[in-house]
C-alpha cells in the first residue's frame, strides 16, 4: 500500500450520493482518499466528455497511492504537458518514474519541478545532490536484508519489540473479521490489526502468535513502542472515541493511546495521549532508552509537510510537555514516518521527501539528542532501501540486529516484514589516520594536526596522542591536505583525494627536527606555477663533495636540515633537476648563514622547471628577426631576439640547437641559399659568444628549398602569391636537438624580414 501519516480510517455513506455525478463521486471518494473506491469510478470516464488532464491527475495520483505505479506513469505521461499542470504534478511524476526504475527521466522531471519551485527543499536536495544514485548504490552495504515467514498476501509490517526483548509485535491486514466490513477505501485492503509472538533463533519467525485484544478495534490499529522500564505500551490507532460531532466525520485521524502494564504483565485502562485532536493525525511513536522524550509522526499545523517527526518532553508524572517539530534537516515538504531510536541516540525514521531510491526510503539521524544541530540525514541504502517504500526500521536491543518493512518488488504481499543485521557502522563519512614520527622513525606526541579542505580552509583541528597517532572524519569524494606541525620542527604535509573511496585512509607525518639552520624550496611548473611532484633532485655540497638525492612531494617543497652548519657560516650547493617531460636544469646556491632560520632558495634562484613544447614559442616570445636589404649584420633589434636564445641555453646548459634560416622563391635559388646561410651563421656566432659550450649552437642556410607553402617561383614557374604568403616562407627556426640525455626534436619559427 501507499502509506499516508498513516491508515487513515476511511468511513463514507454512500447513500446520500445517487444524484451526484459520477465525476462528482470519483472526486469527492479522491478528496476523501478512498482512491480504491474512485480509481474505477475514474476509468469508466476515461474517453468521455469529462476526460481532461485533471482528470487524468487525479487518476494517476490515486494509482500512485495504492501502489500501481506503472499505471500511475502511464496516465501522468497523457497529462504532464498539459497547460493546467501543476508543480506537485511534475513532482509526483518524477517520483512514480523513480519507484519504474527509470531515474534518468525521473531526474529530468525533478529538474522542472526545481526550476518551477526554487524554494522548495526537496528541490533545493536535489539539485545540491544530482549525483544521489551514483552515490548511494556505490555504497558499501551497511545492511544484509533477509526475507521472514511473518509475510502473507496482505499487508505485514513492523517488528517491535518489548522491554525485554522476549515478544515480537506486528501489523498484519491478513484476517478479515467477521460481522463487520473491514475493508478500508484508501486501498481496498483489510484494516490493520496488531499480533505478537516469541521469536524464533533465526529471526525470521515467531512462534505463539496471537492478537493483541486489548488493543485490536474494528479500524487501524500501527506502530507501538514500550517505554524502557516496560511499565507502559504506545500504540497507534484511528482516534475514533470523540463524542456526537465526530460520529458524521467520515475521515477518522490516527492518535497515539498509552495503557499502564502492571507487575504481572497485565495491561490497565487505555487512555488517549494529552495533546490529540480530531483534526489531525498523531502516530508511530517511539521513546527514547531515557524514557524521557517521546518521538512521533503528525500532520498537525505548522510542519513543513503532509508528515513530520515531532517530539514531545515525558514529565516525571507521565504527562507530556508541548511537541516540538524537528526542524527542516530532518523534516521536508513530503512524509516523514516511523521515527525510532536506538540505545545510542541515532534517530531512524521514513521519508519520502529526502534525495532517496524512490518512495520512503530510511535514513539516520546521528547522535540526534547530543547535537545542538540535527546532522544531516544519511541514506541507509542498498539492500535495506529500494526504489519502493521501505519504512518501519526497529532495531532489537542487541543494536545489530531488527526488522524493516517494504513493499518492494519480490515480496510476498503488499507490505512485507524483512530481518536485518548491521554490517558495519552506518556512516557517509570515512577516516583519515595516521601517525606521527620524526625523521628517525620515533612518535611525536602532542603534534598539532590540521585538516583542510580544497581551497585551504581548515575543517578540523587535533593533537596527535601519547602513542602519536590521529584520526579526522571527513566527506567522501573530495580533497584534503593534512597538515601535521610541531615546534622546532619542520612542517609536513599529505595530500589525499577520497574520490570514489569507501574504506578508511591512512596519511602517516614524518616530522623533521630542526636543527637551527636549514634550507627549502619550492619546485613548481615555470608556465603554470603548480607544484611538482616526483622532480629527482641531485644536491652536491660543493665545500664536501657530499652528494645526495630527493624526489619531491606532492607539494613539490624541498627541505633539507643543515646541522653541521652554524651562524656565520657559508655554504655553496649545487641542484640538479631532472623530470620527464621537462628540461633538466643545473643551478649553484651559495648563501651566507647570517642568522638562525630557514633559508628560502627560491630567494636566490629559479628552482622552477620549463616543460618540454614542440615549439619554443611556447617558452618564450620571440619577435621576426630582421636584416637589413641583402646584409647578414646583426641589426640592435635582432640582437634583442637573439638574446632571448642566449637566456634559455644559459638556463639550460646541455641544450643544443640548430639555427636554420629561410628565404622565400624571389631572387635566384643560389643568392637565396648563400645569404640565409650567412644570416643563420652571423645569428649563430652571435649567440655562440654568450654561452658557455658554444658548440651547442650552429648556423644553417636552407634558402628557399623548405618552402612552407606552394609559393616557388624558380625557372618557368610564375608565383602569384601574396605577401603574406612569401612572409610565411621567410622564418628562422630553432630545432633543440637535445637536452642533456633526452634528445628531443623541437622546432620554433620566428618569420625574418628580407
């Protein structure tokens, strides 16, 4: 069945009815949720001159209610582009496409739902958690799901509980009573009685089962708790003991009744629950292991939806204090139903108005009466939640083990009672652990650990403990730096991406003494300034000859403890950094200790690395070349690119170039050839006398036998080429033949004036 805050008692004479339309039954049975008794009503006019898109809204709700979802699609996909469409139409749509299966239309449903009802929180869920599906069902199971044998073709759910845990109680519509129509309209299923039994060692059966005659009436009686001293029992019933008035209400309102429980076990005088009305619903509820606090379903004025969770204060004498609504994180717009609470203060409870499978899916609550804040509902999901309902979640006092109903596809009946046993503590939430050494392999106690998120923005902060270990609780599919700091010691940082992680993280800090003096550096990308990891660092103490090696971090930081090195002292350091896809480099650091500290090398040189491009264009910027009208003299503008070469190589030392120069068609062949190649030697011999090695660099004449383009012009061939087109053919380029070990082929054109 389609549950609504809940089991409604439907009590309508239809006597008073033989001159009213059929439209006008269907609509008053619809109004009145008797969906059983209007949905044919509703058929027979289907193709009449009543057949409208209200209609048919009204039909697929009603579908949609009693559990047939694929005729409630079928006849929300006839009326859904209809002008008179309404926002809780495209909700209500997007919903029966998701109990189908078919969430990708689903989604797109929502989306309009959102665009048209912005404030609306369940719009506002869905669109902060558009990835919901992909995040629940990639979820490590927190639950193994089991069918029962309480199960029959009717409705079965619940598994509560008593104190001692000795006695099951459930909801069944299984046995019709007789002398009385115990059939209700909202569905056409029998009403819901209470029964109870001793369970049985596999969980999934009881034994001794029996009605609950204290309690059963000739309408619905539901959920039930019993307080932590077993001195009381709360049950859920339709709130049918009002006077006169209320005998001609034809929808009768669920309310809670209390009954004292004696020494014996014996059951006293039922009474109502203080704070009932018949002009709203109060239900389902569930009490705290302090006994203190009642938790609750009602619709009653000022909630947020058609149902929320409530609770109420339980007074020293018994009496009740005035409900509190739980707020908007837990409660929505839809259903909220079935609250319970376990023996550590998580709060469990159904709504279908949370990012969910589809219908009522379960969620907890953490920690529910120790936060200031309700935390954010989690989804228990798959196996416990389905695309369908899934609700009434008890849990047994052992806390590992419980029951959950759902009327998901494969049951036996409409609702089914399902046994269930926690695998692993319920959490979206993983851990980042780790320790903390110094470079000895010794704990550090008492260092202080940061956690920050992708921005820099510190999340949490701890001290490592005595034995030098930490731990943070962080969200899944984001990134973290953990920062580990301690005085006189040098900083450590880790970098972690839980993307698509389900299991814990482990960042263990090594923390480096300080000895007073020391030395650090960043080495970074030259074209973007990101950090880069992996760089193989030769360093030569060039006062020992000591040499060592490093591979730099995530954070591309160099740091290194200089402890035989005082005030005063100097020290020279040789670098030699060599990375794939990057141009080695070989620098001198010579520093003066002056005082106590760190010294930054970047201060002094450029630890950064230039990739290696297939252009040197994309290195650095280098204008035409221009000479002057058949000379080879470098002209003061020409010197200015040349020295732009002069730069890299000296940056590079084992860079070798050939400098290849290029004429366009005009003029012979052999002047062409000979003036380009005393242009590409002048420019060569140029940069030759700024370098060091200035064998890396030689000159080349092409002429015009490397055209570009098919702008020749030699011999019987005439060229008709613009300008432009000669410009392109006049160029010099620059081919890196290698860099250190790496040879590397690497042209770069800068186009000459001739």
């Amino acid at each position: 069945m389609k549950l609504a805050i809940v089991y409604i008692g439907l009590f309508i004479s239809l006597g008073a009815w033989g001159q009213l339309a059929k439209f006008d039954k269907a609509t008053m049975h619809f109004q009145n949720f008797a969906y059983s008794t209007a949905i044919p009503l509703f058929e027979e006019l289907i193709g009449s001159k009543v057949d409208d898109a209200k209609l048919k809204s009204m039909l697929a709700f009603s579908y949609f209610q009693v559990g047939n979802t694929e005729k409630a699609e079928a006849y929300y996909s006839q009326m859904i582009l209809s002008p008179i469409v309404n926002n809780e139409d495209y909700y209500n749509y997007a919903q029966v496409l998701k109990e189908n299966g078919k969430y990708k239309q689903s989604d797109q449903w929502m989306m309009t739902f959102a665009e048209n009802e912005p404030l609306d929180t369940r719009a506002q869920r869905f669109q902060l958690e558009q990835n919901y599906l992909k995040a629940i069902s990639e979820q490590e199971p927190f639950f193994q799901v089991e069918e029962t044998e309480l199960n029959t073709e009717g409705s079965d759910f619940g598994g509560y509980f008593s104190t001692n845990n000795d006695e099951v109680y459930f909801i069944t519509s299984k046995y019709r009573r007789a002398l009385i129509n115990s059939q209700w309209a909202w569905d056409g299923n029998n009403f819901l009685d209470v029964f109870k039994g001793e369970l049985k060692e596999n969980h999934k059966a009881l034994k001794n089962i029996s009605r609950v005659k204290k309690i059963n009436t000739k309408f619905h009686e539901g959920p039930l708790c019993f307080s932590p001293d077993g001195k009381r029992v709360y049950y859920t019933r339709n709130n049918a003991s009002y006077g006169e008035e209320d005998k001609n209400r034809e929808i009768k309102k669920l309310s809670i009744y209390i009954r004292e429980i004696d020494e014996e076990g014996a059951w006293g005088k039922e009474k109502e629950i203080s704070f009932a009305s018949p002009e709203f619903s109060v239900g389902h509820p569930c009490i705290s292991k302090d006994g203190k606090t009642l938790y609750f379903s009602s619709d009653m004025p000022g909630g947020f939806g058609r149902a929320d969770i409530y609770s109420v204060e339980i007074m020293s004498d018994g009496s009740f204090g005035n409900p509190v609504n739980l707020g908007g994180v837990i409660n929505t717009e839809g259903q909220e139903m079935f609250p319970w609470m376990d023996e550590k203060g998580n709060l469990y409870y159904a709504s279908d108005g949370l990012i969910g499978l589809g219908g009522l899916d379960v969620y907890i609550v953490k920690n529910l009466k120790e936060s200031a804040s309700p935390a954010k509902p989690i989804n228990l999901g798959r196996p416990l939640n389905s695309r369908n309902d899934d609700f009434a979640f008890v849990m047994s006092h052992d806390g590992k083990t419980g029951f959950v109903s759902s009327n998901r596809i494969g049951g036996v009946g409409n609702d089914d009672i399902y046994t269930f046993t926690q695998l692993r503590e319920i959490s979206d939430e993983i851990n980042i652990d780790g320790v903390v050494r110094d470079e000895k392999g010794d704990i550090l106690v008492n260092a202080k650990l940061y956690i920050l998120d992708s921005l820099g923005t510190v999340l949490d902060s701890t001290n490592s403990s005595d034995k030098g270990d930490y731990s943070f609780r962080v969200k899944p599919n984001q990134s973290y730096t953990v920062w580990g700091k301690k005085p006189k010691y040098f900083d450590d940082k880790k970098n972690l991406d839980t993307q698509g992680v389900k299991d814990d993280l482990t960042a263990d800090l090594v923390l480096e003494k300080d000895p007073g003096i020391s030395m650090y550096g960043l080495v970074a990308d030259a074209k973007s300034g990101a950090p880069l990891e992996g760089v193989k660092m030769t360093i030569i103490d060039n006062m020992t000859g000591k040499k060592s090696s490093f591979s730099t971090p995530e954070d591309g930081l160099y740091r290194s403890a200089l402890p035989n090195k005082k005030k005063g002292d100097r020290g020279s350091y040789n670098f030699v950094l060599e990375k794939d896809g990057y141009f080695s480099k070989v620098l001198t650091y010579n520093v003066e200790f002056d005082e106590n500290g760190q010294f930054n090398i970047n201060d002094e040189v450029d630890l950064s690395l230039d990739p290696i491009v297939k252009n040197l264009e994309e290195m650095i910027t280098i204008n035409p070349i221009n000479f002057d009208y058949g000379k080879y003299n470098i002209r003061p503008d020409a010197a200015v690119e040349l020295d732009k070469i002069v730069a890299i190589m000296n940056k590079y030392p084992e860079m070798v170039i050939e400098l290849g120069a290029h004429t366009d068609c005009r003029g012979s062949a052999r002047f062409n050839e000979k003036l380009s190649d005393r242009r590409a030697k002048a420019s060569a011999n140029y940069i030759k006398q700024r370098i060091s090695n200035p064998e890396r660099i030689y000159g080349k004449g092409y002429g015009e036998y490397r055209l570009l383009n098919d702008c020749g012009c030699e011999g019987s061939q005439k060229s008709d080429c613009t300008e432009a087109q000669h410009q392109e053919n006049r160029r010099t380029e620059f081919r890196v033949i290698a860099t250190g070990n790496d040879k590397v082929k690497v042209e770069n054109q800068s186009s000459d004036s001739f």
